[in-house]
C-alpha cells in the first residue's frame, strides 16, 4: 500500500466538501460559527456627526471671541433640538449629536462656566473632538464577508449596524465510534486486559470546538456485523471511527464501510502520528473519518484533518495555520515520513518533549504546538527556525 503526503490526503478528504444548508443564528450563539451570507450596513455609523468627548459645542469662528452665551444642552440619546448660533454654545457628552451650526467639540478640561456664559481655553489648532458620520462605515458598506469565522469582535461589529441574527452555516452534524474490545469508556469497570477510552472524549472536544453538533455512539467491539450496523446510522453528516483500521486480523472497520458501499478516498499517510488514517464517503453522501486507536495519533490527526475537514462542511477556511518559532535545541534528522512533533513553548523558543509514543497522553496534555518536521529532513541546531501548529489552549 502506498502512503499518501499529508497534503494530498487533506485534499482527497476536502474534494466537494462544502455547507450543507445554511440557518439563522442568534448573536449570543454565533460565535466561532461560519458566515454563509455578507453583513451589510444599512445605514452610516455613526448616523450623525458625534461627540468624541465630554464637553462644549462651538463654532470655530467663535473661538477667541469672548464668553459664549450658554443656550442648551445635548447628550447621548436626547439630542439639542436648536441651533448653534454665533456666540453660542451648547453643552454636550460624549456620544451625543453635534448641534445644528456648531463644527467642533470644546472639550470641558479647556473651557470654563460661569452661571450662563463659557470662557473658552482651547487654542484654534486644537482637535475638533468629533466624530464625524459615516467615519467607521457608510450605508451600503461590507461589514463582514460570507465564509468569515465569527468572533466576538466581528459579533460586535455586525450588532453595530443593528444586525439580529446571522446567516451561518448549518452545523455539521458528526458520529463519532470508538472500537475494538479491548476500550471501555471512561467511569466505567475496566477489565484487567482493558483501557479507558481516551482518543474518542478527546476528538469529541476537537469536533465541538469546530461547531460541529456531536454524538457519540456507544463503543463496539470486533464484531463486523456491529461495526456495520453503527456506520449505517443516518444522523451525521461524518462518521469519526476512532481505531480498528489497521492491518490486524481483528481491524474490520474498513470492510464493514466496504460493504456499505463506501468509496476510500485515503488509505494510509506517510505521517508519524497517524500512519493509519483513512477517509470515505459512503453513496449518499455521508463521509467516514477513520483515526488512528492510539489517542495521541487520533488527536494530533484530528488537529490536521477533523479541524480542516469540519470547516470546509461550514464554508470556512480549511488551511492549516502556522507559525515560525526557533529550536531551544537541537534535533536529529527526520526520517521517511513527516513527523508531527509534540513540544512547548516559551517566547519564541520551542522545545520538543523528550518522549514521542503515540500512546502518551501526558506528553500531548502538556503540548504547546505540534513542530512540523518534513520527511527526511535534516539534522537542526539549536537556533534554527520550524514551522508550528499551535494547540488551542
């Protein structure tokens, strides 16, 4: 069997991969969703020229004039229903309409108000204090363009121009199976030749964190006729087999797929972690996932395929980000498959942890990012610069 590149099995797996409907999302619920239509302003923001500060409205040309003749009072919300005329001004807060006839903000540490009359301090070069309308965006602007990930910032920005709800992406939908008999979930009596679950809670949170609606189904044993019986559910849009997809003679995950009829669009990487990954798509449309059993392979695949693959069903960005960090130390040269390598981080300074075993939980928990080292790559001095995946935190 020929091992695929990391980049031609996230591509195999992301080939018409797209949204599956779209929904409207409250803005308290919006967060980390996709965007599936562009936010508009309808109108300009701010509407109305503001002021930036707490202060006085004058006209310009009175400025060096003499007292001015307090005649009102403008704050946010309530704005002053006259006219700013010559030898005039209007107290205002900050945020509050600019009166008719006024230009600018006298800001109320530069003037001084005695019974109905301002003294003004201010200098004629000094700042206007005003925002003017249309000054963050104009009516007819593009806020926020479809495919974008939501964030709180992007939230407030779409809240901004008066915006409810958000046209999202429907959350996909993911079945996620952990095989082989010697796994029982956790909480539960494990027997003396049994582990604890560990990869499926793991790649629950992983697919969670990517907005996707998750159920885990309950954990099968070698039995061909289970395993396929637990792929045909029709509740998800992917199924995430966790193990069982080896070369073992009790690895039947593959040929239960195959006689649903699923076509195996990868079959094995050349990637430590994650050697035996594998992904289908069986003939309605319904897509398997196959991770590796050991938890930190099926975690460290999950960041570079689940992650990517999860996205791309929403309509967002499906490249992996990464960041240049420098070697605290050096390392030995790579070997024939790319290794993704567990280290932490300090500053600007990486560290690889010193026990790579896929089966080590405890190396992965403590894990800043993944350092990517490309097959057969050179030996490194410490100093030298590697590309990292960064762990969500």
């Amino acid at each position: 069997m020929s091992l695929m590149s990391v980049e031609a099995a996230r591509a195999a797996l992301l080939e018409g991969v797209g949204p599956r409907g779209v929904e409207a999302v409250g803005l308290d619920e919006a967060d980390g969703r996709w965007l599936a239509e562009a936010v508009v302003a309808t109108r300009d923001q701010p509407p109305f020229d503001a002021s930036a500060m707490d202060g006085w409205a004058v006209r310009t040309a009175d400025l060096g004039t003499g007292p001015l003749r307090i005649v009102g009072e403008s704050a946010a919300g309530a704005g002053f229903a006259g006219s700013v005329g010559a030898g005039e001004t209007v107290r205002i807060f900050t945020g509050a309409p600019l009166p008719a006839g006024a230009n600018r903000v006298v800001i109320q540490e530069e003037a001084k108000a005695e019974d109905d009359r301002l003294t003004v301090l201010a200098a004629a070069d000094a700042p206007t204090w005003v925002r003017r309308r249309g000054q963050d965006y104009g009516a007819a602007h593009v806020l926020l363009e479809a495919g974008v990930r939501l964030n709180p910032w992007r939230i407030a920005l779409a809240a901004s121009a008066g915006v409810g709800s958000l046209t999202c992406a429907r959350r996909p939908r993911v079945a996620i199976l952990a095989g082989g008999a010697e796994v029982v979930a956790a909480g539960q009596v494990a027997g003396p030749h049994q582990i604890y679950d560990a990869a499926g809670p793991g790649v629950a949170q992983v697919a969670r964190r990517a907005r996707a609606e998750v159920t885990r189904l309950p954990l099968v044993g070698d039995r061909l006729e289970d395993i396929r019986a637990a792929l045909e559910t029709d509740e998800a849009d992917l199924i995430v087999v966790i193990g069982g997809a080896s070369v073992g003679d009790h690895d039947r995950v593959k040929p239960a797929a195959r006689e649903l009829g699923a076509r195996l669009l990868v079959e094995g990487i050349a990637m430590r972690p994650g050697k035996p990954l594998w992904g289908a798509v069986l003939p309605d449309g319904r897509r398997i996932l196959g991770l590796p059993g050991n938890p930190v392979s099926a975690l460290v695949c999950a960041e570079l395929f689940l992650r990517p693959l999860l996205a791309g069903m929403q309509g967002g960005e499906t490249d992996i980000q990464t960041r240049t960090l420098s070697l605290s130390h050096a390392l030995p040269a790579n070997g024939p498959r790319e290794h993704y390598v567990r280290a932490t981080v300090d500053g600007d300074l990486v560290t690889v942890l010193p026990d790579q075993d896929s089966a080590l939980v405890t190396v992965l928990a403590r894990a800043d990012v993944l350092v990517r080292r490309l097959a057969h790559a050179d030996a490194l001095a410490a100093g030298a610069a590697v590309e990292c995946l960064s762990l969500a935190r």
